[in-house]
C-alpha cells in the first residue's frame, strides 16, 4: 500500500472518531445533569456510591474530554497525546459497555444522551468498532501532522475549545438543555405522550414447557405455542412437569411516557387529574428535598400563592421522596401548595433542575423554567394568566 493510501485511510478513521466523539460529547453536554444520573447508575453498580456528589463534575468532564479529544484529533494538535487520550478513553468505555451488557446492569449507557438511545449490547458493538479505528489511529500517531506548525496557534486552538466546551458545559447544567430530548419537553401534550394506540402492537411472550412421557420416562422441552398447536396436552403418555417464567421476545409499542403515577400521601391516583387539567396550572418538582433549592422553592411558593388568588390557578408539588419528609419540608417553608408523590426517574426527565417548575394548560407544556431563571408572579400573569 503506497503513502497516499495510508493516508487516505488514516484521514477517514481520523474523521470518522473524531466526528463521533465532538457529536457524543456535545449530545451530552446539552444535558449534563441527564449524564450525571446515569453515571450515578454505574457508581451504584461498581459499589462506589461514594462519588455521587461529584457526578455533574465527572459528568461535564467527561463529556468536555470527549469533544476536547475529538476537536484535537482533526485539527492534529498534540497527536501523540491525543492518541494516547482516546485509546484509553475508549477501552474504560468499553469495559463500562460490555459490563453493562453481560450482566444486565445498566439499561442503556448514556451514550448519546436520550437523543439516541442504545441498548447495552448496541454500545458495546459501537465502542468496538471505535476501538478498531482508535488502535490504528494510535498505531498511526506520527503520521498525524497538526494543521499548524505554530505552538503560540496550538496552545490557542486547545485553550479555546476546553474554554468554549466547558461553559456551554455549565451554562446547560446551570439552566436547561438548549434541545430537549425528553418526552416532557415544551409543545408536547404529557397525556398523549402516556398513550397507548389503539391496535399497536403488543408485548411477546414465550413460556417453555418440561414434560415427560410416563411410559418412556424421557423429557423434552417446548415452547407454549408448541405445546398448544400440537394438543400435546391430549396425550395421556405425557404430562405437564414444569414451566418456565414467561421471557419477553418481542416487545410491543412503548409510550413515551409510561412511568408516571402521581398520587396523594394516602395513595390516591392523581395523575389524570393533574395532567389533563383544561386550564393552566403549574407544577413544580423537587425530586429530592435534600438537595432541593429552598430559595428558589420559596419563590414559587410566592408564584403560587398569588396565581391562585388573582386567578384560580392550581399549583401542585411533585417529590419522590415520603410524605413524612415532604411534611417537614413543607411546614419548613410554609409552602401553600398541594404536595403529590411519584417516582424520582419521570420526576428528573420533567425539568432537569430541583427545583422546577411546569405551565400546563390541557396536558400541554407551556414552559418550563429551572431553579436558576425561575419567572415572577407578574410575567406570568401578563403573558398566560390574564389571556386565558
């Protein structure tokens, strides 16, 4: 293979990884704090729970390295480090991965954020294939030339990405994701995201059967449509000794939402109630009161105190945590608003802040505001409640 053709192939895998890298980083950086709760997934998982409190910085840096890596792979700069960076980025990714999917711990890696989501297995198979491309790339490392010879234009071209990664980094952390990928985002309707169409496929199931032939005393195996097409059950010579537990093999269609279930200390179901109100309403969630933001909880105790006196406007308070502690919480802040209970994983896809707060109005989200840029009384009289 002459020069030209290695280099053709060196500038294809350098492309490919580094496009690949710069456009899982940024998914993921749009949502830091998405990244941050499934990196506490692992945590739990290696038994280092321990590190919680630093998931939303491991999160950003995690994700900064990546487009960082990738920027530096296309321009060339610091080729060898940037080799030696990716190599060992990609083989700890892909242990993650396939630990994942051998031993069925994490659902889905997180690797590109909920914009694309993948199973287990799907990543593993995509951190394979960029190993591949990596250790050549590593392999190929002296050949990789920057596009400037100028260490001053170098120095410039890092410290310009690391700076503009991390504070697009924090800036989405700090507010809200710049594109929301979740099923609560603004515009959607909450109940038809919950919906199940008529006549959509359904779950699959297969059960499979031990019997044995009382004559012979020999066993075999069966799968349930089997032992029913076949009438095996008919057959006085053989008998039923065992079945299996019914094992998913094709699953049916999945609502976007299929997890929410809101209900009151006493276990009443509200979530009809609340997300199918015809009127504006708000809702505000705190899915940990621990780490709640009580200034911020203030103010929208104020917000809902005076919507519902100049306009009737209900304002409902959303936790997973137990109605003991959301009692003392309450009381705490003298908060005015009803407190319901739901589980924390649709709770953190609602508003990616604790606090939050959510305009509905017919199920529909209005908007949506986090902790850090809560609206007052006054802009949302002026431009929702005196329009109704």
């Amino acid at each position: 293979m002459n020069n030209t053709s290695k280099n053709t192939i060196l500038w294809i895998a350098r492309v490919f990884v580094g496009l690949l890298f710069i456009f899982s980083g940024i998914i993921k950086l749009n949502d830091p704090l998405g990244f941050s709760y499934k990196l506490e997934e692992y945590f739990e998982v290696f038994h280092v729970v321990f590190l919680n409190p630093f998931a939303v910085f491991f999160s950003i840096f995690l994700c900064a390295l990546e487009v960082i890596l990738g920027v530096l792979l296309l321009t060339g700069v610091y080729a060898k480090k940037v080799a030696w960076g990716l190599l060992l980025l990609i083989v700890f990714f892909t242990f993650l991965t396939f630990y994942s999917a051998y031993f069925d711990v994490v659902k889905t890696c997180g690797c590109f954020g909920d914009a694309i989501p993948l199973t287990p297995w799907q990543s593993f198979s995509k951190d394979l294939v960029l190993l591949l491309f990596i250790i050549y790339i590593f392999a190929k490392k002296n050949d990789i030339h920057p596009i400037t010879i100028q260490k001053r234009k170098q120095q410039l071209i890092t410290i310009f990405t690391v700076v503009v990664t991390l504070i697009f980094g924090f800036y989405t952390y700090t507010f809200l994701p710049f594109v929301d990928f979740l099923p609560y985002k603004i515009g959607l309707s909450i109940p038809a995201q919950m919906k199940v169409p008529e006549g959509a496929p359904q779950d699959e199931f297969q059960i499979i059967y031990t019997l044995k032939n009382k004559k012979t005393g020999g066993e075999k195996k069966m799968t349930d449509k089997e032992y029913l097409s076949t009438k095996i059950y008919e057959n006085a010579d053989w008998e039923l000794i065992n079945s299996s537990e019914p094992k998913l093999i094709k699953a049916g269609f999945q609502p976007k939402i299929k997890d929410l279930n809101v209900f009151d200390s006493q276990g009443v179901g509200y979530t009809t109630e609340i997300f199918e109100n015809p009127y504006y309403n708000l809702v505000a969630v705190g899915w940990n009161l621990s780490k709640t933001n009580k200034k911020a909880m203030g103010d929208i105790n104020a917000i809902s105190i005076n919507a519902v006196e100049n306009f009737n406007i209900r304002t409902v308070f959303l936790t997973s945590n137990s109605a003991q502690d959301a009692a003392v919480f309450s009381k705490d802040l003298k908060l005015a608003t009803e407190i319901f209970y739901a589980d924390a994983v649709p709770l953190k896809s609602m508003v990616r802040s604790n606090p939050g707060l959510i305009l509905l109005k017919n199920g529909v989200v209005i908007d949506k505001w986090p902790a850090s840029a809560l609206p007052n009384y006054n802009q949302l009289a002026d431009k929702y409640f005196s329009q109704q």
